[in-house]
C-alpha cells in the first residue's frame, strides 16, 4: 500500500450542484463485451425544489433500461424510491427530468441512482433547493466559523469570517458525524454586510447530553458551512477569528509526499499564509486529526509552499491509516487536513513512467456464495503490483483482509478469481479493493452481492 494524495475539505463550501460521481460496474455479466468497460457518471443541471430534478448523462451505453431511484441522503440511491424507468437510446450523452417523490419533499438534500438489471449504475445527489448556485456580487472567497464559547446543554456562540451579505441562513444541529445534515433546526439569521459576526445559538434539548454536537448553516445561494462542538462549558472565550491582514486569501493545503512506517511523515503544504504560528496532530482515521496526539508546532514564515517532516506518535504505531491535521493558533482560523496510509513508500507518489493516463477499473463477472468472485479490470498499468483485500460493504474494503496479491503485467483487460476470506462468509454484500503497491498510488474499489451467479 502507498501513501495517497488527497486534498483537504474545509468545513466550509460553496455548494455545486454539477459533481459527478463515477460509479464503478456492478454484477456485470461476462457475456456482454462491446461495451464491457464504460462507465456511465451523472451530473445535476437543475432542481425545481420538491418537484423535480434535471440530470445530464456521460458514457451511457446504448439501448439500455435504467430503473431512476432517489432516496435519503447518503443511501446512495440504493433501495430507494422507484421514480421513473429510462431508455439510454443512443447512449452518450443526454438530458432527462425527473419527478421528485412526495415522500422526500421538504428534504434538505436527496441521493438518485440510476441502475440497469446488466449492471450499469451512476448515482449522485443534489440539494433540494432551486440551482445552480447563485453568485453573490462582489463576494469571493469561503465564509468560515469558528466556535468561541459553550455552555453546556444550553448555547453555543460562533465566529464567522468572510460571511456573504444579505443571506438568509437557518442553522441546525444534529449528531456528530452527521455534518449538520437533517438536524435540529435551532435559529434563521440574516448576514447582513456579511463579514466577521458573533452569534449565539441555543442547543435543543434532544442533543442535551450529548459529548458532541455538530452544527450548520446554509443559505438558498448555496453557501453553507459546518463545524462540531464538545458539549461542556467552557471558561475562557478564545479570540475572535481574524484573517491575516497581508491580502492573504484561499486557504491552506497539503498533500502526503512520503511516508516511513510508524516513524515519520512528510508533507508539502501550499498556500500557506504569511507568519502563522500552526499546531500540527495526528489521530485516528476518520478523525481528520481534531484532537488528536499533538506531534510538533511551526511558524509558516513567507508563507506559501513548504515541506515538512513530522515524527508519527507512538500511540498510533501500528495504526493501518492516520489523520494528521495542522490549525493556526495565530488568530485566523485557518486549517487543513488530510491522512495517509501508514506504511513505508520509496518517495513521493509516481505515476506510471510508460504513458498511462486515466486510472484502473473493474467490474464483477461472477460470484460462487462464500468462495470467490470473478472480476474483470479495464485500464490496469503495466508491471504495477496490487494487493487485493475484501472487508465489509460500506468501507470500500478499507483495511480490509488481503486475500491475494498480483502483478498487472501487460495491463489493460484481464480476468481474475479471489477467494472469499471465511470471516466473510454469510455476509449480504462484500466490498473488494485493489491498491497498487508499487508506489504510483493507483487503486480501484467495487462491491458484489455475496450470492452465487448462474
């Protein structure tokens, strides 16, 4: 396995509606071979809010039946509402409209999934409010916020910076992890001239008790933003958020270079502001490194690109996967995130030295119920070696069992039969994954429904 480069997501975002998922083949039958390697992906071009939505299609194949599903947000589709059935016709590229189910209106946000019973699929999802995003004049940059001060089971008080003007927001709470998303509706504010406000919110009474609480914000223009709370007084009101005042704008980023097992990580940062003091932890996966093992402290100097090594704590020594995280402690707010695997790589991140572009597929061929599962791989570079682990449906076969390991040799197409590991037998659906380990960072994932095909 090799470090991957990933770019941080901040807590806040300016919505865009047009993002297409690829959605790898599914349960693909080993009899069809003209179009035995496209990918069909979506993209959202309108909604009418709780009525309908417009999608546009790329790589369909021809002549296929589509069943258009949609449900809640984050299903991806699967098992939700049977809206519409859809002829791809001529394939390609095309517009279609689709009604929106009473049983979702007044959503926040809905998953639709188109899938055929050969096993093309493409899923995607959409905010249920009029698109695209309306630009605001004048306005530019991201709207943060930081939290400045809790009292426990009863309010919350924020710092924004950068708000839009003259947005209507409404705000609402829900469960850690959930970034907000269907919560708790707790207060509507109008920015106003936008800029750098403190509010205070109160918390519902179904999230007192809880450790943590996120919240979120979000407007009709398709600003929003979240962050998350620890649900305890606090006893000092930390300093109101203030941008750096060199014209600095954007925000930080960094990416995984190299990676020495549970020894040290190095990374190359970008865009880093003038002569901030940041704080830099590592935790847990999943965690992006809030409150993690503080690991070192740094002042960005001039700012902009620079690389670091920093020491990999020893209590996560032996962890598969590492967040790391560094925040400004100079009053600005600015953070970014990221993780790595955590296994030794030879240097930075290589692709393929031979001309490759693109990056490696593969569909399921076949399935014998708790034994093995076929597969067929479109567009694998040559001479790379993959390991191959399966784990349970949901995380993408993440730190899963490695059940075989192989070299791609000439690439491109080829068919290959896994065994199921025994601690998966029985399961309803089994992730699968392929990592190149040969440092170019390259790797595919798929799922498959654990029941034998004919």
């Amino acid at each position: 396995m090799t470090a991957k480069l990933y770019k941080p997501i901040l807590h806040w975002a300016v919505r865009i509606v047009s993002v297409v998922v690829i959605a790898a083949l599914a349960l693909f039958p080993a009899t069809i071979t003209s179009q035995a390697y496209t990918i069909p992906t979506f993209s959202i071009s309108a909604v009418v809010p709780d009525t309908s939505v417009t999608v546009v299609t790329a790589n369909f194949p021809a002549n296929t039946d589509f069943t258009v599903r949609m449900g809640a947000y984050g299903t991806l589709g699967i098992g939700g509402i049977a809206v519409a059935t859809l002829n791809s016709g001529t394939g390609g590229a095309f517009s279609a409209t689709f009604s929106i189910p009473a049983s979702l209106v007044g959503s926040q946000q809905i998953a639709i999934r188109l899938e055929s019973s050969n096993g093309y699929y493409a899923y995607n999802w959409f905010y249920n409010n009029t698109s695209p995003a309306t630009p605001i004049p004048g306005y530019s940059g991201i709207p943060t916020f930081s939290i400045t001060s809790v009292e426990a089971d009863k309010k919350v008080t924020v710092q924004t910076s950068n708000l839009p003007p003259s947005q209507e927001f409404t705000v609402r709470m829900g469960a850690y992890g959930s970034y907000g998303i269907g919560g708790v509706a707790v207060a509507t504010f109008n920015s106003g001239t936008g800029g750098s406000q403190s509010i205070t919110f109160d918390i519902p009474a179904s999230l007192a008790g809880s450790t943590k609480i996120a919240i979120r914000m979000d407007c009709p223009a398709g600003y929003y933003g979240y962050n998350w709370f620890w649900n305890n007084t606090t006893t000092t009101t930390p300093e109101p958020v203030t941008p750096p005042a060199d014209g600095y704008s954007g925000f930080p980023t960094f990416s995984i270079t190299d990676v020495v097992a549970d020894d040290t990580v190095t990374i190359t940062a970008a865009n880093l502001p003038k002569d901030q003091d940041f704080i830099v932890r590592m935790g847990a996966y999943g965690t992006y490194g809030v409150g993690g093992v503080e690991v070192a402290t740094f002042n960005s100097g001039d700012g902009g690109a620079a690389s670091m090594t920093f020491d990999i704590p020893a209590s996560l020594a032996g962890s598969y996967q590492i967040a790391i995280r560094m925040d400004s402690t100079s009053g600005s707010g600015l953070y970014a995130y990221n993780w790595f695997f955590n296994n030794t790589t030879s240097g930075a991140v290589t692709p393929p030295a031979d001309g490759y572009t693109g990056f490696p597929t593969f569909s399921i061929t076949a399935v014998v119920k708790d034994t093995t599962v076929t597969v067929a791989t479109a567009n694998l570079p040559k001479d790379q070696n993959f390991s191959v682990r399966m784990g349970a449906y949901g995380t993408y076969a993440i730190g899963g069992v490695e059940v075989a390991t192989f070299n791609s040799g000439a690439g491109g197409a080829q068919s290959m039969t896994f065994t199921i590991p025994a601690s998966l037998a029985g399961s309803g659906q089994i992730a699968i994954r392929m990592d190149s380990t040969s440092g170019s960072g390259l790797f595919a994932y798929n799922w498959f429904w654990n029941n034998s095909t004919p």
